[in-house]
C-alpha cells in the first residue's frame, strides 16, 4: 500500500494539513447546517417557501386535466337534463277543396299531435344518462388524486435534487481546494505521484457528479412549474426539507387495501358504466315498442253556393308499424355491451387489488429503508468522519481511505435525500392506489 513520507514536516506542511482538515470537516457538515442558503435566483429572502399543500392547491387551479374533467361533469349533466325532457308536440295545419256540380267545398284542420312514451323509454334514457354523470364525477376524483400524486412527486423530487445539488456543489469545491493543496505537496514530496493522481481522479468525478446534479435539479424545478402554472424563474423558494406525516398503523393500511378493490374510484367508473350499460339495454329493448302518437284539433268545414259551414272537433291516433326494423340488433348489441361493462368490472377490480397491494409492499420497504439509513447517519457519523480527517492528517491513513470515507458518507447523504423523497412518493402512490387519504391515527 502507498503511503505519504515519513520525513519530518515543517510547519508550513503542518498548516497545510490543517486547513485542510478544517475545510474538509466544514464541507461535511454544510450541507445540513447551511441547507437554508440554497434558494432561486430570483427568490427574495422574505418570501416563504412553498409547502405542498400550497402546491397542491396551485396545480388544481392550472391542471388543465382537472379543467377538462370538470367541463366534462358539466356535459354529462347538461345530457342528464335532456334525457328526462318530454317529446316535444307537433302543430298541424291542413286544408283541403273540393269541386263539383257547380259547387265548392273548403276544409281546414288544425291539430296538436303528441308522441307519448308509455313503455319507460324516457326513464332508461334519464338512468342512463344519470349513471354516465356519476361516472364523469368518479372520473373528476380520479384526475384530482392522479394530479395530486404528479405534484408530490415532482415537488418531493425538487427537494431531493436540491439537496443533492448541494452536496455536489460543496464537495467539489472542496476536492478542488484540496487537490491545490496536493499540488505543494507533490511539489515538495510529501505524497506520492499516484496519492496526487487518485486525488485528481476524485477531483474530476465530484465535477462531473456536480454538473449532473445541476441538471437533475433544473429539470426537476421545470417540472414541479409546468404542473403549477408558473415560468421557472417565478416558482417560490423551496423548504429545507420536507417532514413525513405520521405514519399510519399497518392493520389500518391493509384495511384500506381492502377496500381499494371495492370503492377506488376507477371502480366506481367501471360500475357506473356498467349500470348505464344496463339502462341502454332496457332502452333497446324499449324501443322496440311503437310508441303511439294522439293528435287532437279543430275542423272547420265551408261550402260555397249552399251558403252553409261547419265547425268541430278532430281526433286520431297513430301506431308505427314494426314490419321492417324490429331493432332486434340494436337490442343485441346494448346487451352485448352489458355483458362486456360486467366483465370490464371484474378486471378493474382484480387490477386495483392488485396495484393496492403492490404500492403498500413498495411503501413498506421505502419506509424501512429510510429508517435504516436515519439510525446511521447523524452525530456520530460526523464525528467518526472528522476522525478520520484528523488521522488522515497525522498520517496515519491513507489518502485513499480518507477518499473512500469521504466519498461513501457523500453517497449515503445523497442516498438519504432521494429515499426521504422516495417515502412520501410511495405514500402519495399508496393513496392513489387505495382511491383514499392515509389518515394516521394517534396509537395508544
């Protein structure tokens, strides 16, 4: 194993290494302790940071989903009220003349014709369209909780490449602070070519990790603005950090697991349609009635060279006749239909089960990771990293196992930021899976 010279040091040397020191366990700790400095560059000081119930209120108010989807409630009750409308009656107005053996005759007929519906076509038509109206309102909920989950998501992962993007910002300043001070020391032989190079190497990682970062972190800001409605330069300042809600008891998680299959509301969509399938077979079926029509009117009859007329009352009705079209396709298809909405259902149940189940196992291991992780970092993490510094500085390790410690707490804190992001992304899944907020519950 290479390691640096034994030669005595001169004090310069020992000053050296102690700013160096000194540097190195300040990049440490920063990024926990100066977090609040990392702002936009147009945010002001006094602007409060952004929360995500305020994100989540701004993207309701944007969504153009969410816009769509409530005009689409609107329709469906717009074609709600239409469905229950009566037929509307028909005026008529005849006249009919007639000669003869030098006389003349003049009749006119004025009559209200009205269809009349008495096989319960208008009902199915009114549940139909009812059904179709409480499955746009379903459809609303599922939009809200799918742009809910896409601002947590965004939001959450803002937070986490910030904090990422700082922890690569300071490090490479302080490897290329370091790697300067490496160069008096090669220059005076205190550490080896390939100490130098290995320092080098490391240099140009961290710029490399930084440069990523950056990226990470501008493209996850331009997402969280796209979703609220707003130019990247004028998305508010950002919390430190993002603190999980109070986890829920596992008995009640499985519980709304359950429950998932029966009342999420893509469910809900599927039977709503279902039931409309249902009403449009009975109307098909309906329809193959004929639906009579009664017409009532004043008859008013003149004849000339008699000098006489008369007046009175007409009254008819008329029945179509079903030779031809008897809808017995029609009847089929809407029962076809049915039948396909009955099976649809089954297969969103089994499907939302399905996925209830597999984003809480998700949420569980997030959860458990983040928890392992928490209990190793902290105070004695640093303290075990600055001594490491000290005896990397005395001499006593190696400038690549200062190396390896330095860059696997980097790694971990980075690790750390994404799982603390990744829990409320699995949570906020977990809700859109059940089709329900996790309320937790205070435990006895």
């Amino acid at each position: 194993m290479l390691t640096t010279t034994s030669r005595p040091r001169s004090s310069l040397e020992r000053w050296h290494f102690r700013l160096l020191a000194t540097l190195l366990v300040a990049a440490l700790a920063w990024p926990r302790l100066g977090a609040t400095q990392v702002s936009t560059p147009t945010s002001r000081a006094s602007d409060a940071p952004l929360t995500l119930e305020a994100a989540h209120i701004a993207a309701r108010r944007a969504s153009a989903e969410l816009a769509a989807a409530r005009e689409a409630v609107q329709a469906a009750r717009g074609r709600e009220r239409q469905a229950a409308a009566v037929a509307n009656p028909v005026v008529s107005y005849g006249t009919e003349q007639t000669r003869g053996g030098g006389l003349s005759n003049r009749q006119h007929i004025t009559s209200l014709e009205q269809p009349l519906e008495i096989a319960g076509q208008r009902a199915a038509r009114r549940d139909a369209a009812r059904w179709r109206r409480e499955a746009e309102e379903a459809q609303l909920t599922l939009v809200d909780g799918a742009v809910t989950f896409e601002v947590t998501r965004a939001f959450t992962t803002a937070l986490a490449t910030a904090r990422q993007s700082a922890l690569a910002d300071q490090a490479a300043r302080e490897f290329a602070l370091a790697l300067r001070v490496s160069d008096e020391r090669l220059a005076a032989g205190d550490i080896s070519g390939y100490a130098h190079r290995r320092l080098r190497l490391e240099a140009a990682r961290y710029a490399v990790i930084r440069a990523e970062a950056a990226l990470e972190r501008a493209t996850a800001r331009r997402a969280l603005a796209a979703h609220l409605g707003v130019a990247v330069d004028s998305l508010p300042p950002l919390p430190d950090s993002l603190s999980a809600p109070p986890p829920a008891r596992d008995e009640e998680l499985t519980a709304l697991v359950a429950r998932a299959a029966r009342s999420h509301p893509e469910v809900r969509i599927a039977e709503l349609e279902f039931a409309a399938a249902i009403a449009d077979a009975r109307l098909a079926s309906r329809e193959r009635l004929p639906i009579p029509s009664l017409s009532a009117g004043y008859k008013r009859e003149e004849s000339v060279g008699i000098a006489s007329s008369f007046s009175g009352f007409v009254a008819g009705v008329s029945i179509p006749l079903p030779l031809w079209d008897r809808r017995a396709g029609a009847v089929d298809a809407a029962d076809a239909e049915a039948r396909q909405r009955d099976a649809v259902v089954t297969a969103v149940r089994r499907r939302i089960g399905r996925a209830a189940a597999d984003a809480l196992d998700a949420f569980r291991v997030a959860q458990a990771q983040h928890a392992r992780l928490a209990g190793e970092l902290g105070a004695e993490t640093r303290t075990a990293l600055t001594a490491a510094q000290v005896a990397y500085t005395e001499g006593e390790i190696t400038l690549v196992e200062w190396l390896d410690a330095v860059r696997a707490y980097r790694e971990t804190e980075a690790s750390f930021a994404s799982l603390g992001a990744e829990v409320l992304i699995r949570r906020a899944a977990l809700e859109r899976a059940v089709g329900a907020p996790i309320v937790a519950t205070p435990r006895d």
